[in-house]
C-alpha cells in the first residue's frame, strides 16, 4: 500500500502553509486556549479534509491563492473542535493515542475550545468573501451536530438501532464534512454545478468509507495502531455497522443475548464484552464492513471519472483506495 505521503506529495507544499496556518489561527491571550489547541492539534491528525479540499481544486486546475489554504484550514478547525465536543459526550479516555483533552483540562475546558475552533473557523470562511462557501460549510456543520444527536440517541435508545440509523450517522457527522471539503475546492476554483456535485459525491463516499473502516478497526486493530481504545464504540452502547451485519447473519438466542447486553445500559462485565466482540468476528462482521467500506469508495471514484485526467486526480483516486486499506 503506498504511503500517504506520497499521495498527496503533489500538495505536499500547500499542507506545509496550512500547518502554518492552523498555528496561527489557535493563537490566543489566554494560554489554556492556545494550550489545549496545540496539544489535539499536534497529535498525529491525518488531515483528511485539508487534503480533499485541496486535491478538489487542484483537480479543477486552482493551484494557487490563499483562499485555498484558509478554507483548508477552517475545516480541519471543524472537524477538530467536534473532537472535543465529542471526546466530552463519549466520555473517551483516548484520543488519537493520546490521553483525551477532556481527561486532562476537564469537560468545560474542552468544550469551550471547540467554541474557540469553530467561531475560528467560521471567521477563516467569512474572511474569502464568498457566500456560497459559507452557505456549504454552515449547513456541513449543523448536520454534524444533527449526527451527533442522533449517535446519542441511538446510545440512550431513544431510537430503534439499524443498518439505516447507523448510515444516518456516518453520512451527518463524519461525511458531511468531508463531503464540503469536495464542494468547497470545487467553489474556489469557478467550477460548474456538475463538477461541484461531483467532487461533493466524491467526498462524501470518500467519508462513508473512511467512517466505515473505523468501525471497523474498532473491532479488528490494536490501540497503538488505532489511537484510541479497541472496543471503545461498544463500550460506549454504540452499535456500529460490524455489528449490525453480524447480527443479520446471527440465530436468534444470540441477538436476543446481545440486545440485552447492549440495553441494560450500565456498562458491560467483561464476560459480556467478549461475547458480542466474538459475535462480530463469528459472523464476520469486520469483513463486511470492509467490503461496503471499498462500494463507497468505488462510488467516489466513480463520481469524478469524468473530470479531466491530471496528477490532482489521481491523487484522489489513490487516497480512495488508501482509505480502504489502511489499518489506522
């Protein structure tokens, strides 16, 4: 599998001036600010949406411009400030192999950062002057509140878990986003409706197939090669995708055994751990996920087939398939 690094060596410069850039937007007069923004910031991201968002415009032949690295910057100050809402409301000990902020600062600190982050953010997209970019990142950021929501209610079963609420999820609160970084490189390069829909379509599986391995993982990887706690979702009455596909294939005393695990709702032994964990790799729930994982990813491919072939696309092709294949 090729590295990541040389998948997006074509845009290896611009990441170098978002870097840059995202230090100077999390600088603060109040130190506890400037200090929690670094600590997540620095902690190993992949920098998933910066590179969509950038790859997107290159691929609609906008190489240059500042635009390009603010707007780049604004989302990856999104998706991290959501981090630490959700670090807070999942109770993690664990954050991209690192103790979780909230652990270390408590949840109020924490939430107020993520504040910080996304009235950041927000000013980053106001400052390109274009309303259609604003419009494209407001509505990305209130359907990940509304997955988030939904991911909580699912937890507190207030609604009935299935393969439908689980997509729910994944397509408001991760692919949403990414989903945006697509449309947004589209925009600032004056794009036409049908290459922004597509790079949108591109993200957006792109997204759900990212999402998808990382459930994956949660069942299948290690906390070192993770970053975060193994089992971590099924602690928290999570019920993902690998589960849901083991359970169609499972009899019915054992989905009767693992709904009442996942509904006494206060907390698991470790006997009753290990017994839906062997469920999901009995039924070869993991698997599954991946192959849907790899559907998507096709999907997003296939959504962007048609724009002009040159290195920006190919890079997008390849980060398709690096999503699919990784194992952290």
């Amino acid at each position: 599998m090729m590295e990541l690094s040389d998948i997006v060596s074509v845009i290896a410069s611009d990441l170098e001036e978002v870097e840059k850039e995202l230090e100077e937007s999390i600088k603060s007069t109040v130190p506890l600010v400037y200090e929690i923004s670094r600590y997540i910031l620095g902690s190993g991201g992949k920098r998933l949406r910066p590179t969509v968002l950038l790859l997107a415009s290159g691929a609609c032949g906008l190489t240059n411009g500042k635009e390009r690295i603010l707007s780049a910057v604004a989302l990856e100050l999104i998706h991290t400030a959501t981090l630490l809402h959700d670090d807070v409301v999942d109770g993690a000990n664990l954050r991209r192999g690192k103790t979780a902020s909230n652990v270390i600062w408590g949840n109020k600190a924490s939430i107020l950062v993520g504040d910080f982050m996304l009235a950041r953010a927000l000013g980053l997209i106001h400052s390109c002057g274009n309303l259609e970019l604003i419009g494209v990142v407001t509505d990305a950021a209130a359907k990940m509140a509304e997955g988030q929501i939904i991911e909580v209610m699912s937890a507190k079963n207030m609604v009935e878990f299935s393969e439908k609420v689980c997509f729910d999820i994944i397509h408001n609160k991760t692919a949403s986003l990414i989903e945006s970084c697509g449309k947004v490189g589209a925009i600032l390069a004056g794009a036409g409706d049908r290459v922004k829909e597509a790079l949108g379509q591109y993200g957006l599986n792109l997204g759900i197939a990212f999402q998808l391995i990382d459930d994956a993982l949660d069942y299948s990887s290690t906390s070192e090669e993770f970053g975060k706690e193994v089992g971590q979702d099924l602690y928290e009455g999570k019920v993902t995708l690998p589960l849901i596909y083991a359970l169609q294939k499972a009899s019915a005393v054992e989905k009767k055994r693992v709904k009442e695990i996942l509904l006494q709702g206060d907390g698991f032994r470790k006997e009753e751990f290990d017994f839906v964990f062997n469920i999901v790799q009995k039924y070869r729930g993991v698997e599954h996920t991946k192959l849907v994982a790899k559907k998507f990813s096709d999907k997003g491919k296939e959504a962007i087939s048609s724009l002009p072939q040159n290195a920006f696309k190919e890079s997008l092709f390849l980060l398709a398939d690096y999503i699919t294949e990784r194992r952290k």
